[in-house]
C-alpha cells in the first residue's frame, strides 16, 4: 500500500514537474487559434466553426462575436503558433473524435482537436459537441483572466468585512460608494468606466431579479441628475436569465441592457443572485456593468463577470 502512494506521488509529481518545464503561452483574451486548411475554412466546415464561436455575443448594444478566430493551415502550424492559450484543430482523418486536452505545447493551455473522414462529418461533428467546444475554451479564458487580475489584485478586504464573500479585482478598481448593506467599486477608463456592485438584498419577498436590480440602482447609482436620472434595466431589450453554478454556489445570472432615465447613457451588463442561506434570509446582489459609448464592450463585461465568478463564501 506505501509503494502505491509513493507511486501516486511520483506520478503526480512527474505531471506537475513537466507543466512547469511547458513554455508560457500567449494570446489576447477570447482570441483561438483555428488550424485548418485553407480549403476547409473558406468552405462549408469554416461556415460551420464561424456560425458556432464567431455568434453574437449576448447583452452588448452593438454586436460583437463570443470568439475571435485566426485561422492558420496546419503547415505553419509550429514554434511560437504552438504556445496560442486557445486552440481548435481540425483534420481530415479517417477516425472520427473530438478530443479535448490541456497542455500540450504551453502552459496555460486548452487544445481541442476534431477529426473525421469527409466535409460532412466534420460539420456534423462540429455541430453536435459546439456547446462543450464552447464551455471548455470560455472556461479557460475566465480562468486565464483570473489568472492575470491575481497578478495586480486589490487588497482590499472590503466585501468580506462587509458580507463574508471575497471577490478578487484588480487594484484600478476604487471604491465608489459603501454602506451597510451595499459596496459599488468602478474602474475609470478614457471612455467611462467598468462598475460592480454588490448588495444584501432585504425582504426578499419579490423574486423578480429586475425589479429588485431596478430598485437598488435607483437607490445607489444616480445619473448626473439623481432627482431624475438613474440607472434602470432597458425594457425594450430581452433579458435572459439563467442558473449556473460557481463551485458548490447556485446563481441566478442574468444580462441585458441598462440605460440612465434622462440621459443619453445605456450599455451591457450581467447580474448574479445568490441565495446563500434562504432560512436566514442571506440573498446578495451582484450586478457588473459597463459605460463605454462608442466602443467595443466584450472584453469589459468579460473582465467583471471574472471578478464575480471569482466569489467565494466564508464558512
């Protein structure tokens, strides 16, 4: 029994040594490298890979695509094109599969490699598992963006005094306003500014998740002119909700649109609500959005939805 633990660590230890030894990979966020032929990606299989990771993504005023592709030919496929973080390659092979793997030239790294014997097959492959091809890269991302925020967090103990849940974000982010029950924190940027707030959400009675993101914004988050203006959800907009879990934590997410009554002002944004503990009335708001008129709003709403997967509960 001893000599199969020391097996076991032996083994473990063998795994962790060879991802250190891996080259550090590269890349922007939310960016995958497609290694196909040319042929392949000007026909019908390119049309397929682009209608799955190039779709809109959803609750932005302006589209924009969930995933930025470079597409290369398998032929140059090698040195530096190997460390991309976020890689799909697809081949003309007489076996069928989609494997999913990890770090295989680089270290952080997800690698997803689709095979099959004809055109159709590689559509209908790719067709039946872009859900999965979806979730492991985007899961990656968030991992790698969270990654990146730990390198220049904020040591800001602020939500964990004030609510028992930590949150890492990075130290650009300031604290916009706090009381007992509330904590909004934003980033400036040269176009507006990147905002989360996270509040304890009292009576929780209404379970309309609009209703109650309506009625906090209207209470802490003024327009220019607070007997006015403040923020409110965008009716006109669909907003879609859904459940997901953060490790052992169920959230309600949703996203839509925001817009300021009496301004000129609107943009995306995401909400969590987390009933932690229901038979002690222990429900929290998070709410993440974006004010950056004129500009490309992905990769701002991806940075807070980041920071608020980022949650973890005190015991």
């Amino acid at each position: 029994m001893r000599a199969l633990i020391f097996f076991i660590i032996i083994i473990f230890s063998c795994n962790e040594n060879s991802v250190q030894m891996l080259p550090g990979s590269n890349g922007n966020i939310n960016t995958i490298s497609v290694v196909i032929e040319n042929e392949l990606w000007e026909g019908n299989v390119g049309k397929e890979i682009r209608a799955h990771l190039e779709k809109p993504s959803y609750g932005l005023p302006q589209e924009e695509p969930l995933f930025d592709l470079k597409q290369m030919p398998p032929k140059i496929f090698s040195g530096f094109a190997t460390k991309s973080r976020s890689i799909i390659k697809v081949e003309i092979k007489e076996k069928e599969e989609v494997y999913f793997s990890s770090n295989d030239y680089a270290f952080p790294q997800r690698i997803i490699y689709i095979q099959a014997k004809n055109n159709q097959s590689l559509i209908s492959l790719i067709k039946k598992n872009s859900d999965l091809i979806r979730s492991y890269i985007y899961a990656g991302e968030i991992s790698e963006k969270q990654r990146r925020i730990k390198k220049s967090k904020n040591s800001s103990n602020i939500f964990m005094n004030k609510f028992g849940l930590s949150l890492t974000f990075p130290s650009a982010y300031r604290v916009a306003k706090s009381n007992q029950n509330f904590v909004w924190i934003r980033r400036d940027i040269q176009t507006g500014s990147v905002n989360l707030f996270v509040s304890r959400v009292l009576n929780f009675e209404d379970k309309n998740i609009i209703k109650i993101r309506d009625s906090l914004s209207k209470m802490h988050i003024p327009g220019n002119d607070p007997s006015v203006s403040f923020m409110s959800t965008d009716t006109l907009y669909k907003t879609v909700t859904k459940k997901i879990k953060i490790d052992t934590i169920l959230v309600h997410e949703t996203r839509g649109l925001w817009e300021a009554k009496g301004q000129f002002m609107a943009g995306p944004f995401i909400n969590y609500l987390i009933n932690l503990h229901p038979q002690k009335n222990e429900t929290y708001m998070l709410d993440g959005f974006v004010y950056s008129p004129g500009t490309r709003k992905r990769d701002y709403l991806f940075e807070i939805e980041s920071i608020m997967r980022s949650i973890k509960i005190q015991d």
